[in-house]
C-alpha cells in the first residue's frame, strides 16, 4: 500500500518537472517517466495486459513521436 502512495507522488514530481521545463525534450523525458511509474502502477494493481499496453504505447511510441516533431520544430520553449 506504501508503495502506491510512493509512485504516485513520483508521478506528481514528473508531472511538475515536466511543466516547468523549457527544454522540450526533458519535458518528453518526464513525460516518458510518468508512464514508466504508470506501468509499474498498473503492474501492482495486477493488469499485467494494460501495463503492457503502457510500456508499449506511453513509453516508446509518443515518446518517439514527440522527439520526431521537436526536431523538425525548436528544442527551447520562449
């Protein structure tokens, strides 16, 4: 039961880490920590096919993307 309380206050200093960079691709690094700390999550509330799922999509997919599309925009936010 710690251990949720634990992950979910990790998710919420990802969240904030990720709002206040100005470096877009540390924001796509805390975005992609989010769902690792998701999947782990889902993996302890025993949904083994969602964390999977997570893995799959939250962390290499948009994270793939999102890198694609700062590159072929600015890396600095104003």
């Amino acid at each position: 039961m710690i251990m949720i309380y634990v992950l979910a206050a990790i998710i919420i200093i990802a969240a904030i880490f990720s709002i206040t960079q100005k470096d877009l691709i540390l924001a796509v690094v805390g975005t992609s920590a989010i769902s690792v700390i998701l999947s782990i999550f889902y993996y302890l509330l025993q949904a083994p096919d969602v964390a999977l799922t997570e893995a799959a999509i939250g962390i290499a997919l948009s994270t793939i993307i999102f890198v694609i599309a700062i590159k072929k925009t600015e890396r600095y936010e104003e």
